[in-house]
C-alpha cells in the first residue's frame, strides 16, 4: 500500500492477487525498467527478489514497495520515472 | 450498469472528519450527531469540545504516533487511532457498548491525512473489522484562502477530501465563498463543494456512499468529454481534442485535461484519460516508482482504469498510501476509458502523462 513501507503489509497494492505468471511479467518488465539505471532484479523461488547493480552488489527485497527505496541505495540516487531519456528509451524499445 | 458494483461489504464504515484550524468542524459533528438517523455512531475524537455530543458513544484519543523506520512522513502509524478502533469492537463484543453502524474520527486542524488513511489499511484488525468511507474537509469562507496560502497542510486536507464543506459563509465577505470554492475545485475538482451555515446539513448530502463517488469520477468524464468536444481540452505537445501518438505503433491515445495551466507550485489537478486498456503491470510499476520519486508532490491519485477486465478497476491514493485496488463489477456507465485524476503541486503534468504511455507502450511490446 505504501510504496516506502510496503513490508508492513500483507502485499504490496499493486502485487494483490496475482499469481507467478503476474509476478513472472512484473519482474520482465521491471528489468526493462532498471536496466537504464544499470539495476538488475531476479526473482527467488517466487519468495523475494534480488536486485543488483552493474557492480554487483546485491540486496533482497520484499516486494514493489521495498524495491524502490532499495533501488535508490544501490544506484546512489533517485529513480525518476519522468525522467525524459527513460520514457525515450522505453519508447524505442516497443517501436 | 448495477446498482451496486462494488458488491456488499459488511465491515464498519469509518468517515474521516478533518478540516482547517477553526473551520466548524466539531459545529459540524455536533449538528450531524443531532440527527436521528446518525444514533448509532462512534466519534472518536482529539480533543473534547464544549459542543454537546454526549450521549453519544464518545471517545477521546491523545494523539500519539509511531515513526516508522523508513522516515516517511505520510506513513505515520496512528497508534492512537488503531488501538481505539480496536477497542471499540473488543466493547461492543463484550457488551459494554451497544452496536454502532459508523464511526466517525475528527482530527485536529494540523493533522496530516495520509497517516490516519495509513492506519485503517494498515493495521490488520482495523482492516478486518472498517472500511474507510469517504473523508470530509471544512474550510471556513473567511480564512481558508489566508490557510491555503500559508499552510502546506491546508492543500493536503482539500487534495484528500471526497467532500469539501465550506462554513461561514454567512459571515464571509462578498464574493469570499465564490473565490474559495473556485480554487479549492481547481485543487480538488472531483469532491462537491457543499456550502453550510452552522451545520446545518442533511448527514446523507455528506457521508460518502460508494456509488456517488463512483459517479463522480463519471460525471468527471462526461464533463471532459463535453469539454474535448468544444475544443477546450488541453493537450501537451499536440492540438487540443487529438489522441496522441507517441510511436509506439499502436496509436494508443493519452489525453491530459487540466482545468487551466499552473505554473506555479499550488496544488490543482488534473487528469489522465486513455483510449485503451492499460497493461496493469506496467502500471503497477509506473505508479509505485512515480509515488517514490515524487510523493510529496503527488498529494491524491484516483481513477477508473480499463486494465481488460469486464468491470474497471477503482484506485485511491493519497500521497504514498495507496488503497487496494478494488475491481468493479460494471461502469458506471457507457464510457470505459481509463482516467486517472492526479491532484499535485510542482510536477510536469506533460511529463507525468508522456511516462505513464511510455511504460504501457514498453509492457505492451515486451
């Protein structure tokens, strides 16, 4: 529910009733994402994902919530989805 | 379309009662609590007022709360507010209280919204036994536009509310009342703007009922759609009215409606509407990393999503606090696009739209 404290809850709002093949597709999309930081994310045994940077250094991380906050720590600065080469890259990538 | 599309849901509603410093609130509470069809309500308040609400089931909390380790503000546990809730039930199942049908939680002037929302979704028990039903905001006619200008948390509590009452207004200046209610609508379009003179109001005209917020976010649709027809729709980077192709092969249109533009940092909203079904996980993904990167800025999301199914899904958030999601069983009516409200101060409204087709598009492709 909270994208900060999203361990606190049962799950994550926008994880909420879906099986392995959401979470299979979340996780596909989510490197596509992070893949402009250089982030890297792996899932678990469908438990907890992983995510690791371009020098390999590695973090659990519980759910959606969590991923951001950690995401954050390993890329030494903010994610910023509006950020204009992002929404070019991910455009080029679906063209 | 039903009468009902959300289904029965048995648990307590709880209505959020908060408001500016001053605004009438506990007037408010108490003219409501007159009412013969509020008998069985809870109150819980913070400070015991010299308005006579005793009989009543009344109960006073110290506001107290719990920081937690991530150092979110918004996401403040109400330790206060949950063991009171949890109280009541233990009460009413003991039979030291009779049974109540609402509860109804006045903040005070300065409390944050975010953390009492945080606490009803949060806290397990509290979760199983209320629903959150709507939250109420006054602002007083006289100094609500001075509160606007000086206190972040005046915005807040506006952004938030799903209906805003404006009081005094009988002893407010000429034109005071019009003015405010303009710029709380262009903060807060979706929210009636209810005008009462010492509390003088029908508890039905105010306590928030599922479908008419349903209905408001699609009266909010027809009302743009009427809009897009004159040509006053506004449209970043494009003619106005035209869908926007962002190349993705697809012709996928995003429309951005705003009731004008800002180019200050004041709160105001505006709205997202897209022709096709969104991919719910990209979305998902979107929206977490956006409340992430700019959740002091993005002060309410709320929508009516296409993401395939037969029904749309509703979304509610205020700041980082997201609702689950709740999937409806019908539109409301023949309109199912996908339109998402977004009430935020200081963010590129072009920016926030042009990612949000940019994450579909990619999902879309993978």
């Amino acid at each position: 529910m909270c994208v900060l404290c999203g361990q606190l809850l049962s799950s994550h709002w926008a994880e909420v009733g879906g099986g392995t093949r959401d979470r299979i597709a979340r996780v596909k999309f989510l490197n596509t994402v992070l893949a402009h930081w250089g982030l890297r994310l792996d899932d678990w045994g469908n438990r907890v994902y992983v995510l690791r940077n371009a020098k390999g250094v590695g973090k659990p991380v519980p759910d959606l919530g969590r991923l951001w906050v950690i995401a954050e720590q390993l890329n030494d600065g903010p994610l910023d989805p509006l950020d204009p080469a992002l929404a070019q890259r991910l455009r080029a990538g679906a063209a | 379309m039903t009468d009902d599309p959300r289904g029965a849901d048995e648990r307590i509603p709880v209505t959020l009662l908060t408001g500016f410093l001053g605004s009438g609130k506990t007037t408010l509470l108490a003219r409501l609590l007159g009412h013969p069809g509020m008998g069985e309500t809870a109150v819980i308040v913070n400070e015991l007022g010299e308005v006579g609400i005793d009989h009543h089931l009344l109960t006073r909390v110290d506001e107290r709360t719990v920081l937690l380790d991530s150092g979110c503000l918004c996401c403040t546990l109400r330790g206060d507010l949950a063991d009171e809730l949890r109280d009541l039930i233990d009460r009413r199942d003991a039979g030291e209280i009779p049974p109540f049908r609402r509860v109804v939680v006045e903040t005070t002037g300065l409390a944050e919204p975010a953390p009492i929302l945080f606490t009803l979704l949060t806290d397990r028990l509290v979760q199983a036994n209320y629903r959150l039903d709507g939250t109420v905001t006054t602002v007083d006619a006289v100094n609500g536009a001075d509160q606007l200008d000086r206190q972040p948390e005046a915005a807040k509590q506006a952004a938030v509310a799903d209906r805003l009452v404006v009081t005094k207004t009988d002893i407010a200046g000429p034109g005071a009342a019009a003015g405010l209610a303009a710029r709380l609508r262009r903060i807060n379009p979706h929210a009636p703007i209810l005008e009462v003179v010492l509390g003088e109001i029908e508890p039905d005209a105010l306590l928030a009922a599922p479908e008419r917020d349903l209905r408001a976010v699609a009266d909010e649709l027809a009302a743009e759609r009427a809009a897009n027809r004159a040509g006053q729709l506004h449209e970043s980077g494009d003619s106005a009215g035209r869908g926007h192709d962002h190349g993705d092969g697809r012709g996928r249109g995003a429309r951005l409606g705003t009731g004008h533009q800002h180019g200050s940092g004041e709160a105001h909203a505006f709205s997202i509407v897209l022709e096709e079904a969104l991919d719910w996980t990209a979305f998902g993904v979107w929206l977490s990393m956006l409340l992430q990167a700019h959740g002091q800025s993005v002060l309410r999301v709320k929508g009516l999503l296409d993401v395939g199914g037969e029904g749309p899904l509703l979304l509610n958030g205020v700041q980082h606090v997201v609702h689950p999601p709740e999937h409806l069983v019908a539109w409301p009516d023949s309109d199912r696009r996908s339109r998402l409200v977004v009430i935020a101060r200081g963010i590129d409204e072009g920016a926030v739209r042009d990612s949000l087709v940019a994450f579909d598009a990619a999902a879309r492709a993978g």
